[in-house]
C-alpha cells in the first residue's frame, strides 16, 4: 500500500512526502545493512531491502524551499523574520531556491526468534550557504510518539551531524541538543538521529504517528552569550523551544504513521 501526504509545522510545504509500509520483521543478518542504508541517506535502497526480505516498514519525506522557510522563521516576538539578516542566509541561496528535506522511517526489525523492535530514524538534508547569520549555542532534533505504547531502549539514541551535547528521553520519545554555536569546529545542514524502541504488550497493532522534528536557532547580533534557551517535549509533536535575549528559532516537522509490532 502506497499513500501519499504532506505535513510540515512552521514552513511551507513545496513537494508531496511519500510513505510506504511492507512485509514482516527481519532477521538480524539484516539489520545492520538497512541501518547503514537509512543513516546514509540511501533510504530508496533500504526500503528495496526491506521489500526483498519482507520487513515492516513506513516512511514519510516531507520537501521545502529555503526561500519559504525564511518567510516563517520566528523572532522572539513572534514576527517573521525577513529582515535580510535570517536563516534564509544559512540554509540556502534565495536565487538558487534549493529544496530541503526532512524524513522519519521506522522499521521493524528482529531475530529468528521473532523477538524484535521498532528502529526509528529522523534524517534531515538542509540546503546550505554561506550567510551573515551567526548560529545560537544549539540546535534541537526530537523523534516522538502519539500514543504512550513505547518505552525507550536504554544507550540506543545516536546523533550525526553537529556535535551531540546531550540526549533527553521521554515519556513522548527523546530530544537532543547540538552544539552549533562557536565553539562548535564545523556547522553542518545534514545529519540524522535515531533510537530504537519496544512495543508494550498490550498495545501490539496499534496505529501511532511517529515524529521527527528539527529546531534551528541562531542570532543576528552574533553574541550568543545573550542567549538564554529552555527546551521541551510536553506531548507528540510538540516540540519546543524558549529563548531569550536575541535568539531567533525555526521549527520543522514530518512524520509517518507506524504500526507497533512486537
């Protein structure tokens, strides 16, 4: 079954995301390629995979222009930001308008045995360009859950991309924070965050949304010390960031709806 949709929070959406779901759990021979296909951004070629051996499996890639993204970008004061000083200056080339993604795939994988678990992974490719924006201290990325029907498995949340500061897990999922200010050595628009997660036993078929959610700050005053930042994961979703001095933030979302498997 193949079905086709579009969410995004807090930018405007310029392409349709596809989403897929196939097969049965795998077995551990394969676990380890698929992972490696989907945190490398071949995710066309893990979900033939997961077609192939019969996983489970569904995925959601939502599309958008930088030069839309600027126009929702939000001040501290709740206004646009299109003041020329943006994040448009950083995520892309307003000439050019070059599209960036955001996806969330989760796979059912196990053994033999018929043990196993949901794998879930939040990519994100944004489009990059040299920019008078100066980046705030941190950057957030979240994958949640519309139903409590998970619990986390303990040390399985990983982070490419900027450096990991901190994970947080939750009764909705995890968060963490990454470093993008100036003591961070590089700044990069791509990465990916995943973590692996367990079905409570009561809840076996359920249908859940599962979410990734992407939170950029920066300062155009270049002074990140002014900035003060407190974040959240109060429900599904629902992401969120406070920050006070001269930080400016953007939010972006996608998600997929998954069935928990054993």
């Amino acid at each position: 079954m193949k079905t086709a949709g579009c969410s995004v929070f807090g930018i405007a959406s310029v392409a349709s995301p596809s989403s897929a779901s196939r097969g049965r759990q795998s077995n551990n021979s394969k676990n380890y390629e698929i992972k490696n296909l989907l945190r490398s951004g071949n995710k066309e070629e893990a979900y033939d995979l997961c077609d192939e051996i019969g996983v489970i499996y569904t995925h959601n890639t939502t599309k958008f222009s930088s030069k839309e993204l600027v126009q929702e970008a939000n001040n501290t004061d709740g206004s646009a930001a299109v003041d020329g000083v943006s994040t448009q200056k950083r995520w892309g080339d307003p000439d050019n308008d070059p599209d960036s993604e955001m996806t969330v795939s989760a796979v059912a994988l196990g053994g033999d045995d018929e043990s196993g678990y949901q794998y879930v992974i939040f990519n994100w490719d944004l489009a990059d360009a040299a920019g008078a924006d100066c980046h705030g201290p941190l950057d957030g990325a979240a994958i949640s859950f519309s139903e409590d029907i998970y619990r986390l498995r303990k040390d399985q949340t990983k982070t490419k991309g900027n450096t990991l500061v901190e994970t947080v897990p939750h009764v909705h999922g995890v968060y963490a924070k990454l470093q993008t200010g100036r003591m961070a050595p590089t700044y990069s628009g791509s990465g990916w965050m995943e973590t692996e997660i367990d079905t409570r036993d009561d809840e076996l078929g359920a249908e859940t949304n599962i979410y990734g959610e992407l939170i950029h700050t920066w300062d155009p005053f270049c002074s990140p010390s002014n900035i003060g930042i407190s974040w959240s994961l109060p429900g599904p979703g629902e992401f969120d960031v406070s920050i006070s001095g001269s930080g400016q933030d953007w939010k972006a979302k996608t998600f997929t709806t998954h069935t928990a498997e054993p």
